[in-house]
C-alpha cells in the first residue's frame, strides 16, 4: 500500500483469491475480478465477471428439498488469454517456473497492472507486463493490453484469447451443491479478420448477454470456435529484447440495457468503434479524475490509504453509470458470488455516503426500492397485514430471496434459515429516503416516490403492531433484530423474538416522519396520496399513537436486545476463546457442538448500538422520549458497555458500528474499532470471505465514519449541522461533498478548528449549525471558524 497503488508481491496461490477480490475492476455496470487471464476457474483461481443486476433463478433437490435460488449470473468470461513459446507448454504460474511476479492496482486511474517473468530453462526468460481497464467513461467497454519480451532467445510465440461462456457460478464453496449452470443456447461467430462474438441467454430469467471481442497483435489473426467459447490465436515471432504486444479489447451487452435493439449487435457495433487502448486509457483516466475531484478524500498515513481502496470499491460497484440502471446495493459489490449477489440492507451503510457525493446514484438506488414497492406490498398481504413488507434478500424482482436452508461449514450440517424474519429492512429504506432528500434537496421525490413509501412502511409497523393490556404499550412480536444470532428463545417450537429495540424505535421513527411528511406535502398531492391508498384520519390517529407507544424492554439499567433478552445465559467467553481463538462465528462453533447462540447473551454484531449508529445523541434521547422513556447519559454510557462485552463481531459491519459509537461514548477505545472496521476486508478478518467479495457496507460505512460520525454532520431543517469529536489518531482531515445543488463543498478539520469553503456559485448560503453557535457561509466564501472545548 503505497498511497495511490495497491501492491502484491510474490505469488502466493493460498492468497490468489483474496487479491482477486481486491484487484477486481469495474464501472458501476459490470465487474471483473482480479484474476490471471492465463489461468482456469480452479481452486487457485476465479475469474468471474458480474453484470449489475442481471441474475437467474434455478432450483435444485438438496437434503430432501427442493431449494431455489436466484444467483447474480457469473456473466461469459472474456479474460482469457493464455501464451507459450512454440512447442512448450502453456504458461501459468502454477505449471512453470516463476522468477519475479507482481500485481500492482493502481487506485487513480482504474488500471490493473501485472509482471511476471517466466523460466523456460537454458537460460531462456519469457517476460510478461499486463495493463487491464474496466472502462469508466464508457461502461461496456473492456481492455487488455499485454507485452512480451523474450530475455537470452529468440522464437515464435503461440497466443490464444476467447470468450467463455462454460462458466458456472461456483466461486462459493458452501454453495456448490446448488445448480450454479446459468447460461445456455450459446453460439459464437467473427466478423471480418480481427473480432469474434459470443452471445447466450441466462436460463430461466432469459436474460441475453452479447460478448464482442477484437485482438490486436503484431502478427495475422485467426479465430477458433468450440460449443462454448470462442477464441482467436496469432503467432509473433520474438527476438531477444524486443517487445511483442497483444491487445484484447471486449463489448459487453445484455438485453437488459437501454437505448440497443440487440445486446449482441450493441456489443458487435461498440467493439469496433472502440479506438486502440492508448486512447481507451486516455478517455478511462478523465473518468476517474473527475470521480476522484468529486469524491475527494484527504486523511494521512495508513488509515487514508486504506479509505482511498474504500473508495475505489465503492465507485467501481456504484458509479454514475449506476444511475441509469433498475439495481440495488449489493452487498459483496459486483467482486464475487458470497450472498448470490443479493441486496440486504447494506444501502444503510452505504447511501448516506453516496447521498453527498453522488445523489442522483443514491436516488436510482431507491427508485430500486420503489419499483419493488407493489411486491413488499404483496408480501405484507401474504402475512395479513397491510402496507410494504420489504424482503431482508431482494433480487430481480423485489421477492423475498432468503434461502430457507443453509450450510454450517464447521458440522456440514444444513440448517433451518430465519433470518427472513429481519423486517427492519423497510425502516432502513425510509431512512434512506429521508436522508437523501435533506441531503440533497431532492422535494420532487420526496413529495412522489419517497412519500409512497415511506407510507406504506409506516403502514406496515402500524399494522404490526399489537396491543398489550398489561404493559399499556404496543408490541411487534416474532422478529429478529440485526443480530442474526438470535432467531427464537431458547426451546421454542416457533421461530422469531418480541419487541426487539433495534426494530421497534426504528419503526416509531418511521411511524413519526411519516407523519411529518405527510403535515408537509402540498395539500393537491396529499389527497392524490390518500386517495390512491385509501389514507384516512384515523389511520393516521393511530400511526401518532403506536409511535408513542412502542414498547422498548429494559434490564439491569439497560436497554434489552428483545424482550427477555436479559433472562438469557451467560457465555464463558474467556473459554470459548481459549479453545477456539476466533469466535466471530460463534453460532456456528456452538451449532457444531449442539448447543445453540439462543440460549446466551452473545451477539454477532452491533444490535441496539445501531441506533447510536444511526441518530445523533439528541435525535436518540428524542426519539425515547416521544416513547416515554428517559434515556439518560449514563443508561447509553452502561448500555453500550453491556454489548460491548457480550459481541463476536461475526460481521464487517459490527467494527463500524462500534467505532462510531465510541467515537462519542468512550473515545478513547474507538480506534480499536475504526481499525477492525479499516482492516476488514483486506485482512481478510472474518477468514476467508473477503475472496468471495468485498464487504461493500463496511467500505462505504468507513467513509461515512470520517464524513459523518466524526464530524458530527447531520442533513436536516434545511442545515448542515456539525459537532465534530476528533480522535487522537485522526484528528485532521478533509473531504468535499455536494449539498442541495453546491458542489465541492469543502470541509477540513484541524486540531481546535473548522474549515468551510463554498465554491462560487448563484445558489443560496448554506447554513452551518455548531453546538454553540449558527453561521452562514456563501458561495465563494471561506470560513475558519474554532471548535468549542
């Protein structure tokens, strides 16, 4: 890690997939893992290329059942180019001598670089130097230029590249047992002496998918053609010294893109208008600057180099290309197959950040959500009650996705899967559109698409909710919190847990703004709303009621996980880790002993600390009070240590979560934290699932770490509000962002100071709130203005 470049040396075949995930390329439309274009998918390696959301449904009999599952479609692989000296065999690092090898990402300009230098004995070297984009400025566009020098001989040098679509979707061991065969009716074709084709369909959702591919080299081309893939070879001749170069430069369509008659005529018509790649990387560079310009980032030392390959991931899964496509946030970005490529509830994690750099990513990520609106509704009809019921894994269509079984790798034992029973994903969605709309002034949405939705989830958890007699409070019974740990009480006959906190002051939030909402819109598209969804004022009568009625379970002086949380066992933590050292899966060590997480107060990942996550200090002592409830300093202060000791951590985002919190409630171990948070992914922490994907909430999440948790900075009443908590270890940095209309805002924060500067502009001043004092500050206008304490 050297600022701008990421950096593997050595070949290390145990660590093959961990730098393919991180040296995965892509443009916000499809991605390409970062694996070496002469080798095979085999246990070694995976080359996969993912299409934004294009996926397929298969079903396959396993442990008794029929088990169905949409996957994100491994899409035809058009990495491979593989190469040997006449008469020798193949080259890879696996099969031959390797003298040097090393793989640089370079983080500025969105190129892959790879050198090898081959032994072919007797003295004989063969060096290798490749340069690979994903193209960023035009989105189905890819290239590969790679050249060869012979060192001590001369010789005919055998090349041969295709297309392949015999892939299958199996990059995930744990699911191998399902089918993962996505792609069927293949053909393949050339046009003229330089470009071959390959187009097929996906299997049931009949996605097409056309391939073009155009090779340069310095010698005649000819093609090859086989049931599933295509190719062409060439021959150079080498002399010692001399460089021979191969360019591969592909077009890549599905029927799912707009603005093309057909995907394989698109790709056939794009590849050969494509110029040569000296240009391509030209246009590809322009890109990146101006995503770096408006995603600006200035942390020092390790910490801002980490962020920086954050960054990177980010924008290359959801870049302004993503704008124009009906996608979601998937949860392991366009970098590999853990989760099927499924979207959670990750955009939590991830929108916020977006919201203030790129809105109109963040707005096409909810339109995602409210084109799926009528299918949550559905949903919620499907259990009997009313409003928008959005699935904890969505895909294609908006159906829920969640598997009902699933493999503990550490019994071989398939399991019962209620982790569909997480309805917080619809308060994660209205709180999304919240946050956009402050962000970004966005009115237009928030009166139409965002108001439909944020009515029919607040409709749901009114309807959800139930009247308990005895406690004088409302209830939502049989859910599970974000702690996917706990799925029933101990000897339970039926899945689900009452009143989880997580749950229930998310949805009393959602019930209020709501509300508010619905005060604010004008009086026309009000009656429109009510009309169209049969909104009445006693519909609304009881939202008020059941958002201040919520029950929210308390022991010991804390805040309970659920209702009953606080009669659980305690675990023998010390001795747990002392026989196992990692326990972040703790669920699954304790299934593999036949025991279960139920029965202890152990939690995989942040729970109740989310809502510290997700509201400031005095947006949460509010929220508990319209509740009824007293949330005092010290009952969050004892509440955050509860947890605190009683998590694994089994997830990337627990660290983040945690951090942020502390970063105002114990600043002093928040650095721990922030650096799990940091070091998730390219440590590979939770052992072994970084090689299946990023863990794209937590990169996003550690952006939105320095952007908001630290600075304090909150969207609201028309305002950028501020209350900046340095922590020794990063107590300086900067960042711009775009805030309804200004762009590159900048924010720079200094040990005791503040810095605001607007860039000119005919818009209004923008208003900053501190702690202590409010402040304008106008286009054109820099303000230093000195931080209380």
């Amino acid at each position: 890690m050297t600022g701008w470049t990421w950096e593997y040396d050595g070949y290390e075949p145990a660590q093959e997939r961990l730098r393919e995930s991180l040296c995965t390329l892509g443009n916000g439309y499809f991605a390409t893992r970062g694996a070496l274009p002469e080798c095979a998918a085999d246990d070694v390696h995976y080359p996969g290329t993912y299409v934004a959301g294009c996926y397929d449904r298969l079903t396959t009999d396993i442990a008794g059942r029929r088990v169905e599952n949409e996957d994100m479609v491994n899409a035809p692989n058009w990495l491979p180019l593989r190469f040997r000296v006449a008469g020798l065999p193949w080259l890879t690092p696996d099969t031959a001598e390797v003298l040097d090898h090393g793989q640089v990402l370079h983080l500025a300009s969105g190129l892959l670089e790879r050198r090898t230098r081959y032994a072919l004995g007797e003295g004989r070297v063969l060096s290798v130097r490749q340069q690979r984009l994903v193209h960023m400025a035009d989105p189905h566009l890819a290239s590969l230029r790679t050249e060869f020098t012979a060192e001590g001989f001369a010789g005919d040098l055998d090349v041969e590249a295709a297309l392949d679509a015999g892939v299958t979707n199996s990059g995930v061991a744990r699911y191998r047992e399902l089918d993962g065969r996505h792609l069927t009716r293949v053909h393949t074709g050339s046009v003229g002496p330089d470009t071959v084709w390959l187009r097929c369909r996906t299997r049931t959702s009949d996605v097409r998918i056309g391939m073009a591919a155009r090779l340069s080299a310095d010698a005649p081309v000819t093609d090859w053609h086989e049931p599933s893939r295509v190719g062409q070879r060439t021959r150079p001749g080498l002399r010692p010294g001399r460089t021979v170069t191969v360019v591969k430069t592909v077009a890549l369509h599905t029927s799912r893109d707009p603005a093309i008659s057909d995907p394989l005529d698109a790709a056939i018509d794009r590849v050969g208008a494509a110029p040569g790649f000296d240009e391509l990387l030209e246009d590809h560079l322009t890109a990146w600057d101006q995503l770096w310009r408006r995603a600006e980032l200035d942390v020092d030392g390790e910490a801002g180099d980490i962020l920086r390959l954050h960054l990177f991931h980010v924008l290359q899964t959801l870049s302004p290309h993503t704008a124009d496509l009906d996608v979601g946030v998937p949860a392991r970005g366009l970098h590999g197959e853990a989760y099927r490529g499924h979207v959670f509830w990750d955009e939590l994690f991830v929108l916020p950040y977006l919201d203030l750099h790129f809105p109109e990513v963040s707005r096409a990520l909810l339109r995602y959500r409210h084109r799926r609106l009528d299918r949550a509704c559905a949903a919620a009809r499907a259990l009997g009650r009313r409003g928008a019921l959005y699935p904890w894994q969505s895909g294609s269509d908006g159906r829920e996705e969640t598997q009902e079984l699933h493999l503990n790798p550490r019994s071989g034992r398939w399991l019962p899967d209620h982790s569909r029973l997480q309805r917080h994903v619809g308060s994660a969605v209205a709180y999304n559109v919240v946050q956009y709309c402050e962000a970004s002034g966005d009115a237009e949405f928030l009166h139409t698409k965002g108001a439909e939705m944020l009515l029919q989830i607040a409709r749901f958890w009114a309807d959800t909710a139930t009247w308990d007699e005895r406690l004088g409070r409302h209830r939502v019974r049989g859910v599970m919190g974000p702690d996917e740990y706990h799925d029933a009480y101990p000897g339970a006959s039926r899945p689900g847990l009452d009143d989880n906190a997580y749950t229930n002051v998310t949805a009393a939030w959602v019930l209020a703004r709501a509300l508010d909402v619905l005060r604010t819109l004008p009086e026309p598209r009000r009656r429109e709303l009510a009309e169209r969804t049969g909104l009445d004022q006693g519909e609304l009568e009881q939202w008020e009621d059941v958002s201040r009625t919520l029950h929210v379970p308390f022991h010991d002086g804390v805040i309970s996980q659920f209702e009953g949380y606080g009669a659980l066992a305690e675990l023998d933590w010390e001795g747990y880790r002392e026989r196992y050292g990692d326990i972040r899966r703790l669920d699954r060590i304790l299934e593999a002993e036949g025991d279960t997480v139920n029965r202890y107060q152990a939690s995989k990942q942040a729970d109740v600390l989310m809502l510290g996550y997700l509201f400031s200090p005095a947006e949460l002592r509010a929220l508990f009070g319209r509740l009824g409830y007293r949330l005092d300093d010290d009952t969050w202060r004892r509440t955050v240590d509860h947890y605190l000791r009683r998590t694994s951590h089994g997830s990337t985002l627990s660290g983040l979560v945690h951090g942020w919190v502390l970063a105002r409630a114990r600043r002093t171990e928040a650095w721990k934290y922030c650096q799990e948070a940091l070091r998730g992914d390219i440590a590979d922490l939770q052992g072994g699932t970084t090689e299946e994907g990023i863990h794209l909430g937590a990169m996003a999440g550690t952006l939105d770490l320095v952007q908001r948790g630290l600075t304090g900075l909150e969207t609201r009443e028309g305002a950028l509000w501020l209350d900046p908590v340095p922590l020794p270890e990063l107590s300086s940095y900067g960042f711009s962002l775009r805030y309804q209309g200004h762009w590159g805002v900048r924010l720079r924060l200094e040990r005791g100071g503040l810095e605001v500067r607007v860039p000119p502009s005919d818009r209004s001043p923008i208003d900053i709130r501190l702690p202590d004092r409010a402040v304008r500050v106008s286009p054109g206008e820099t303000r230093h203005l000195p931080l209380p304490g």
